[in-house]
C-alpha cells in the first residue's frame, strides 16, 4: 500500500498533465478558429478583417499562412500574397499549392512566377500537377500543359489532370487533341465528359454529342445544359425542348440559373412565346430569384416576343442589375420603337458602355433623326469602331449612302480600325450608289487589312459588285468564298437576276438547294424576279406553289407584285387580277404599278382602269396612272379623253417626276 504523501504527489502530476493538454487542446481549437474565420473573411471580401485577425493571433501554424495568402490572391492582392509566401517560417506543399494556385488564377503572363515555384519543390503531389496544367491550359499555353501532363505519375492524372488539359485542348479548338486525352483515361468523371459534350456542340458535331450523352453513366445540370444549347445553337428547338423536358421528367437533377438562362434566350430567340411564359411561370413555382443573368435573359426574351411591360416588369424585379440589365430594357424599348422611352431610361442609367451609346444611336438612327445620333456620338467618352460602325449603319439605313461614305473616311482618318461589319456596311453604301471607283478603293483596303475571308465583307463585295453592273467580279468573288450561306446565295441569285442573268439564277438556286442549303423569302423574292426578267412563266408559278408546299414559307406582298408582273408581261392580265383577288393582304402600290405597266404593254384599257384607280387612291400624287390612260386613250382614238384626263392631272396638280442622273467627279 503507497504512503499518503506518494499518493498526493502523484495526484498533483495528473492534475498537471490534465491541465497541460486541456490547454494545448484550447490553444489548438482557437488557431483551428482563427484560420477558419480568416477563410471565411477573405472569401467575402472582408480583407481588413482577415488581416486583424491574423496579426492578432499569438500562435500561427502553417494554415494560418496558407489562410491569409490565399485572402490576398482571392482579393487581387497578388503581391502581397507572394510577401506573405515568402514569410512562411517553414513551406509544405500545401503552402506551394496555395501560391501556385494564386499564380494560376492572375493574368497568364504570371504563369512564368509559377513554373518557378513549381520548379523549386521538393515534393509534389496531385493537386500540384493539377494546378499548374490548369494554369497552363487556362493561360492557352497548351503544348506546355501538354508536356508536364505527360511527366505526370500515371496514378494522378485522371480524372482531374485530364480533364483539364482537356479542357485546355478546346478551348483552342483541338477537338481531336480532346478526344484522345478523353479515350485514353482510365478514370473519368462527369465533368470528363460534359467537357467533350460541349466540345462537340461547339464544333456542331451535334451526333457525336449526342452519342456521347446517351453513353453517359452519371448526368448532371452541366451535361443536361451542354446538350441542350448546344441542339438550340444548332436550330434544333423541338429536339432542344423536348430534352429539357426529359431531363425533368427521368432525371434527378434541379434546374439551376444557368439552365434557364439557355431556354429563356431560345424561347426568345425562336420566337415560342408560349413556352416562354411556361419557362416564367416554372421559375416563379420553383422559387428561383432573378439573379443578374437571368433577369437580364427574361427581359431580352420578352423584348424580342415584343412585350414591353413584361420586361418592364422583370427589370423592375430585379434587386442587383448590371450595365446589362440596363442595356437589355433600353435595347427592348429600341426594338419595339420605344425610343424616347429608351432615351429616357439611357438617361438614368448608372453607368453606360459602348453598349449603351451604341443602342441609342441605332435606336434614334432608325427613326431618321440622324442629327440626334450624331449628338450622342459626339457626347461618348470614347469613339471605338462599334459606335463608328453604328453611325456610318445609320446613314446607310436611311439611305444617305454618301454620307455614309464620308464618315466612314473621317474614321479612317481618326485612325480607328473598321472591323468587318464596318466594312460590309460601307460596301452596302457605294452599292446604293452604284458606285464602283469607291466600291474598288475599299476592296482593296479590304485586301490590305487581311479581311478578303471574312464572310460577311464576302457577301457584301458579292452585292457591291453585281448592284454596280460588275456580275463578272461578284461572280468571282463568290466562288472564293469557302462555305457560303443562305446570305451568300440570295445575294448571289437577286444579283444574277437584277443584271438580266435568269437562267444563270435560276442555275444558283438549284445549286444552293443540292448543297442542302434551305431557301428563304428574300431567295424566292430573287427567282422569282429571274422568271420574271426570263420570261419563264411555267417556272415561275411552279417555284410560287412550292413556296408553301415545300418549304412552309408564306408569299409576301413582294412575291405576288412579282407575280403579277410575271403574268403581265406575259399578257395573262386577267389571271393577274384573279392573283391579286386571292391575296390574303391588301395589294401595295408595286402590285398594281405592275399591273398598270402590263396593261400599257398590252392595250388593255380596262385592265388599266381597274389599276390606276386602286392605284391613285393608295398614292394620290402619283403621276403614272394618269400618263398611261391617256396614252390608251390616244391610242384607242379617244382623244378628247385623253385631254379631259390630263386636264384634270394639271387641276390636281400632280406632276410627273423629272429624271435625273449622276456623275462622280
């Protein structure tokens, strides 16, 4: 049995061992607290708290610097991220990581401070040779990540080290490249292969992604939101629909904003504004909040369905918005012929971008008050090539094609570059002038800037050319061009056609069908005009039928007026008129100038009655009906109607338009 004083002593060094590892248990809990609110400050962007707290602190562990370094990087304070790095009393490889990474996530010229710290480390891990090829892949140094992949340890590669270099490879368009990374990985992972979905839908290779969504083991919100934009893009809606709804009705996954931005902006886009408002009311029963990229899709949505106040509405909603939330709504209230509106709104916008200049320029541009876009051309801060571009637009859209040309000269003298849309827009204003000295000059300042491939500057070189009588070149010009596109053909047919070249359009069109292009309004507006001018009737109607029975699109008054004079000149006057009868609008004054034009050909007096009066009552002040009855008057020996009608022409006052002609000098 121990003595009473043993006893007491070893009781008194218990008590003191409890004591000590109570204490180092606190201390350890409290530095465990620290660094978690040092993460959680800098996160926030609380940087002065994180800082107070870190200074404060009577024990630091390695964490601890971990912590307050990657505050600084997460705040952009690259710099001081690197001081805190430095001072680390003894680094791991956590703390190398955490620099790295801060690295990797700064501008790529900063990809270089990285290597080296890579390069200084004596022991790596995963997560080491993770960051650096995403870093490298980020910066689009590609065959660099490519490099350190392959020194990677097989057994860290997949799924992350993979993925990015995937990632990488696309980025940059190798989609080959991705897909021999992604085939040769032993372990892959969602995002592995939501990677190469959309890599695939980015390439249109809609089949192959398609092929590869189905194989997919697991499918999440990302994979779901790739496959589905990526058949939007494509023109797929219904196929694009109806995955969204098989994504709600099989699959556990919850929509998130990013899904809903895609479907808004395809609604939108295509015009399906039932499904729209579906899409609206599935937020609100979801309870979703209009964060800033959703507002901003709702609100272009609803410009786009033309429902103002709807926009209005959601904009209203909105609790954060951005200068795109603003440009959005100025952008609707523009579209939907809202101007003063959207000037009023402009006016109070907190902060304006070219954006938000530009639309308004457009916006009063396309009512004609030219003088107001130039009055806020000249109030922008900065003049970049856009706002040039969106002044020089509206010249040409309002048909002042030299003033056009003379702005477009003042930005070259600015020294302001033209993008392409600048140059196919001044190329639209020397073909509205038929000016083809001015339309070579800027072809070959086309030539000089490299831009000769841009397809838009293609079509429009396509159209300058063949509008100034030069179907030779345009021809030329077209047959460069690599892929051509329904833009691309139209311009080409209605230029075959305005030159007198009917067969040759015709030819064009049937071409453009067996390359699997599908017609449009504006291409049968153009063979139609080539039947016209050919005088081939039977084909005429035949390509008039099949616009409706083959290809679903509507005749516009455009393609009856082309009709009409199709049949006129062929002296089919009375079907003509039944033509006009069987429209489901009311005929435009081109459609019975058309018939009156047939009627002087033909000596049909009747015909020309029935034109001229439908004719004067749409266009009072025109003096073309009035010169064609008396010259059937005349010649139906009816002089003194003849004279009685000019008599009245004179007691109204109509005169006839005087010709006039141009020269450049």
């Amino acid at each position: 049995m121990l003595a009473k004083p043993t006893i007491l002593l070893l009781q008194k060094r218990l008590f003191r061992l409890k004591y000590s590892n109570t204490h180092t248990n606190r201390a350890g809990k409290f530095i465990v607290h620290c660094n978690s609110q040092i993460t959680k400050h800098g996160r926030n962007g609380n940087l002065k708290e994180a800082e107070s707290i870190f200074s404060r602190m009577p024990q630091k562990n390695v964490i601890s610097w971990t912590a307050i370094l990657t505050a600084y990087y997460e705040n952009g304070h690259i710099a001081k991220a690197r001081e805190m790095f430095d001072k680390i009393p003894q680094k791991t490889t956590a703390s190398y990581n955490a620099m790295i990474t801060a690295y990797t996530r700064s501008k790529p010229i900063m990809m270089r401070e990285a290597s080296k710290l890579f390069a200084e480390m004596t022991e790596r891990n995963s997560v080491s040779y993770a960051t650096m090829i995403t870093g490298l892949a980020r910066a689009g140094m590609v065959d660099n990540a490519e490099e350190l992949y392959l020194e990677t340890p097989l057994e860290w590669r997949d799924p992350v080290c993979s993925n990015a270099l995937i990632s990488g490879h696309l980025k940059v368009g190798r989609l080959e490249e991705a897909i021999r990374i992604f085939e040769g990985m032993v372990k892959r992972d969602v995002v592995s292969w939501s990677s190469m979905i959309d890599g695939y839908c980015k390439k249109e290779k809609i089949d192959h992604a398609r092929e590869l969504f189905e194989k997919m083991p697991e499918r999440n919100v990302v994979t779901w939101t790739a496959m589905i934009d990526g058949h939007m893009k494509m023109g797929c809606y219904e196929v694009g629909f109806g995955l969204f709804l098989r994504m709600r009705n099989e699959a556990f996954v919850q929509v998130n904003s990013m899904m809903l931005t895609v479907m808004f902006e395809a609604c939108g886009e295509f015009g399906k504004y039932k499904e729209g408002i579906q899409m609206h009311g599935l937020v609100s029963r979801v309870g979703f909040q209009f964060d800033v990229f959703l507002g901003n899709a709702v609100i272009t949505m609803y410009s786009r369905f033309g429902f103002v106040d709807e926009a209005r509405k959601i904009f209203g909603m909105m609790t954060k918005k951005d200068v795109v939330s603003w440009n959005s709504l100025i952008a609707c209230y523009v579209q939907n012929d809202e101007v003063e509106e959207a000037y009023v709104l402009f006016e109070k916008t907190p902060k304006k971008d070219v954006i938000s200049w530009t639309t308004m320029i457009t916006g009063f541009s396309s009512k004609g008050k030219m003088g107001k876009s130039i009055e806020l051309f000249r109030m922008m801060p900065k003049q970049d090539d856009i706002a040039w571009t969106a002044v020089i637009s509206g010249f040409v859209g309002n048909s002042a094609y030299e003033e056009a040309i003379y702005w477009f000269i003042e930005m070259v003298r600015k020294m302001v570059r033209p993008n392409p849309l600048t140059l196919s827009t001044v190329l639209s204003a020397s073909a509205g002038l038929a000016t083809l000295k001015q339309g070579l000059l800027i072809h070959t300042l086309v030539l000089k800037m490299g831009m000769e491939f841009d397809l838009s500057i293609q079509n429009s070189l396509v159209s300058m050319y063949t509008k100034c009588g030069n179907v030779a070149d345009g021809h030329q010009i077209f047959m460069s061009i690599k892929s051509p596109n329904i833009v691309s053909f139209n311009t080409m047919i209605t230029g075959f056609a305005q030159n007198g070249f009917g067969e040759e359009a015709l030819e064009m069109f049937h071409k453009m069908l067996n390359g699997g292009q599908k017609p449009n309004q504006i291409t049968f507006l153009g063979v139609l005009s080539a039947c016209t001018h050919a005088g081939l009737l039977e084909q005429g109607w035949n390509h008039f039928r099949s616009m409706q029975s083959l290809y679903q699109i509507d005749p516009g008054p455009h393609h009856y007026a082309c009709m009409v004079d199709l049949l006129g000149r062929a002296g089919f006057l009375d079907d003509a008129i039944d033509l006009i009868h069987s429209m489901p609008c009311e005929p435009h004054s081109g459609i019975w100038g058309a018939l009156l034009g047939a009627s002087r050909m033909h000596l049909r007096l009747d015909v020309a009655k029935l034109a001229a009066q439908q004719l004067l009552e749409l266009e009072p002040d025109n003096a073309a009906p009035y010169a064609v009855l008396s010259y059937l008057y005349s010649s139906a020996g009816r002089k003194s109607d003849s004279e009685q009608l000019r008599m009245a022409q004179r007691l109204k006052g109509v005169k006839k338009s005087p010709g006039c002609s141009w020269i450049i000098v």
